[in-house]
C-alpha cells in the first residue's frame, strides 16, 4: 500500500485537506504558491468583483502563462545547450587536428635535423678528404 502524506494547507483563507505521494513540504509549497498568486491577483483592480468561475480561470490562466515561459526559457536553455556542446565538439576536433600536425610537423624536424646532421658529417668527411689530399 502506498504511503501518502495527508496535509491541511490554506488558500485563500480556506483550510483545505490534500494527499499524495510528495512529501508534506513539497504539498506546502504548491499549496502556498497557488495562496501567494491569488493575493496577486487580489492586488489587481476589478479582481474581486468578478464572480468565482472567473477568478478561478484568471488564475489558471495565470499559473499556465509562467508555466509556459518557464518551458520556453527550458527550450531555449536545451537548445543553447546542445549548441554549446556541438561547438565544444568541433574545438576539441580542432584541437585534434591541431595536435596531429604538430606531431607531423615534430616528426619533420626531427627527420630534417637528422638529415642536416647526416649532411654536415658528409661535408666534415669531403673536408678532410680534400684536406688530405692536397
């Protein structure tokens, strides 16, 4: 059997008796913010004079408007996400690429110094040769 907090919170000044799975904090802090938005619209001019159903609607109405910027400031923040990812990815190809032509450009400095090496014995040998025989 599931356990399920059971809870009293008020909301508008009415006590109301909530369960469920979350924990009674969690059940506190939606029933608060759900109190705080309508004192909001309370402050709004006209508000009380509207009959129930439609505070109820302007409240949801509300509620889903943060909602749905929440998600679309969620979608923009996935999107420059992978964004960020797939520039991360292509500056560590870079790095790559960059890294295996200085090992190619390393493995030329060593092969040409070993042919000047090779060189200047082959010059210093000549010398002597032609030193030798004049």
């Amino acid at each position: 059997m599931e356990n399920k907090a059971k809870l009293s919170v008020v909301i508008d000044g009415k006590v109301y008796m909530l369960s469920g799975g979350n924990s009674e904090a969690y059940m506190q802090r939606i029933a608060s913010y759900v109190d705080s938005k309508i004192r909001e619209l309370k402050l709004q001019s006209g508000y009380n004079k509207l009959p129930q159903e439609y505070k109820s609607i302007l409240l949801s109405l509300n509620i889903t408007e943060e909602l749905f910027k929440l998600q679309d400031e969620i979608n923009i923040f996935n999107q420059e996400h992978l964004e960020n990812e797939q520039e991360l990815y292509r500056l560590k190809q870079e790095i790559v690429d960059k890294e295996m032509r200085i090992d190619t450009a390393n493995k030329l400095v060593i092969e040409y110094k070993t042919k000047v090496n090779e060189m200047q014995k082959r010059i210093i040998e000549l010398e002597t040769r032609n030193g030798i025989h004049e």
